[in-house]
C-alpha cells in the first residue's frame, strides 16, 4: 500500500467512514490540508512526527465544512455581509471545529503543534 493510500485508510478509520464512494473527496481534502501545512511551514515534504496532526486536522476540517454531506455548517448564523455575500455559522460544542492556520479557535490551536516544524524564509 503506498503513502497515499495508507492515509486515506487512516483517515477513513479515524472518520468512521468504510464505503469507496468518498474515496475522492477524501483525498481531495487530504491534499488540500497537507498543501496547506506545506505552505505554513516553509516545506516541501511533511515530516513524519506530524502525520497523526495531518489526519486529524483533515478530520477536523472534514467534519467542520460537512463534506461528506452531513448537512450544511451547524448552528445559528452569527454574522452576515452582503458585498460578495459572506455568511458565518456558529459551531456546536462552541467552538469552529474547522482547521484553520489563520488564527485561534477552534478545538486546537494548530499552529501550536506545527511551530516546532516550521522553517524560516529569507
């Protein structure tokens, strides 16, 4: 089994997903947080003390925007902005749930865990 597939098997596990059909979705979103991290940290490969945070920030962003079609973003609407149409939906449990290097929130604080990994750009 190679890299990728190993992830994926992973990360189903970790979802509780067991079905093929999201297979694609689930790379897709795999890829895109990895891209990310990539990116935060400065890297052109993930080191592999931050494979257990990739899938759970993967699962976190998986739940949080309900890609597997678990309905649309839980809660009551807490802001709106009508100029290129912006609406944000309060998480349950109080928190984002989202997986997000943008700022705090959420159940963890990610770049807590990726700060010891990043590599500074000249």
């Amino acid at each position: 089994m190679d890299h990728m597939n190993e992830r994926l098997a992973r990360l189903k596990h970790l979802l509780g997903i067991v079905e093929e059909e999201q297979d694609g979705l689930l790379s897709t979103a795999l890829q895109a947080v990895e891209d990310q991290v990539l990116n935060y940290l400065g890297r052109e490969e993930l080191p592999p003390e931050l494979e257990r945070a990739l899938l759970l920030m993967t699962a976190s962003y998986w739940k949080g925007a309900a890609l597997g079609g678990g309905g649309a973003a839980t809660g009551g609407v807490t802001a709106v902005k009508r100029g290129d149409v912006s609406v944000s939906f309060a998480g349950s449990g109080g928190g984002t749930g989202l997986f997000s290097l943008s700022g705090t929130g959420g159940l963890l604080d990610w770049r807590t865990t990726l700060a010891p990994f990043r590599k500074l750009r000249w």
